[in-house]
C-alpha cells in the first residue's frame, strides 16, 4: 500500500506558472480524513484529560480553557469529516492553531510554567500549523481549478 502524496507542483499550461500543492481529490480526501482524526484525537485528550494536559503545563487553574479548546478541536474534525477537502475546514484548524500557539505562549510567562513542555507544545502546534497550511492550500487550489 502506497501512501498519498501531495506533489511539490505541477505546470499550469494556461500561464506557464508552477501551481503549488497540487493534489488528487482522492489524495485531498485522505488529507481531510487524517486531519479529522488528528483534531477528533486531540480533542478527546482535551476534554477528558484537561485538567492533566492543564497540570503537565504547569498551568494547573487553566483546566477549563485546555477542554474548551478540545471541544474546538472536536467541532473541527467533525467539519473535516463531514467535507474533508473544504478549504475552510483546514483554514479553521489553522485559525485553532494560532489560538493554541496564543494560548501556550501566554503561559509560558506563568510562575509555575513548565517552560520544556510547553516549547514541546509549541513544536507540535507549530507543526500542524505548516501541514494544515500545505493541506488548506491544496484544497484552496482544487476548489479553484479542480483536481491537479
């Protein structure tokens, strides 16, 4: 079994310019789908452990906050399955992203912060961020001109 990828690009031949992130809808459906399942995943952990993931951040009375964003991150993921090749969908996640990113960075400045795990958060924020920006540029570009 192969994995789907997105190609780095292909020849537009109506202007001679390279058009980035090109991808099957299939391809695009698989991206929709894992992205689902990332933010279904990270959603559960959030919400049912929100008071833990709080503590290992060492920002232990912002439990509220950490299920608050899982519900967000649930709410997206049953977007993505719903249309995963939505551009909106990813660019909701992206928007998600920035918010955590906001989130982690405020406790860093916390008395009790665990500076490690959070840039460990960060890292991992950061991340999805860039694959949720390649995968929202994608579909963008399938809803502007069709499957690559």
């Amino acid at each position: 079994m192969t994995l789907p990828q997105l190609s780095p690009g292909s020849d537009d031949r109506d202007n001679g310019m390279t058009r980035p992130f090109t991808a099957s809808a299939e391809t695009l459906d698989t991206v929709g789908y894992g992205l689902a399942a990332l933010s279904i995943g990270l959603g559960l952990a959030e919400l049912l452990a929100g008071k833990s993931v709080a503590r290992r951040l060492g920002v232990p009375r912002h439990s509220r906050i950490v299920r608050a964003f899982g519900v967000r991150e649930l709410v997206s993921g049953a977007a993505l399955i719903a249309r995963p090749r939505a551009s909106r969908n990813a660019w909701g996640r992206i928007a998600g992203d920035a918010l955590d990113l906001a989130a982690l960075a405020a406790a860093l400045s916390a008395p009790s912060a665990r500076k490690r795990v959070i840039w460990g958060g960060i890292a991992f924020v950061g991340t999805a961020l860039i694959a949720d920006a390649i995968a929202g540029a994608a579909m963008r570009r399938e809803e502007r001109h069709g499957a690559g």
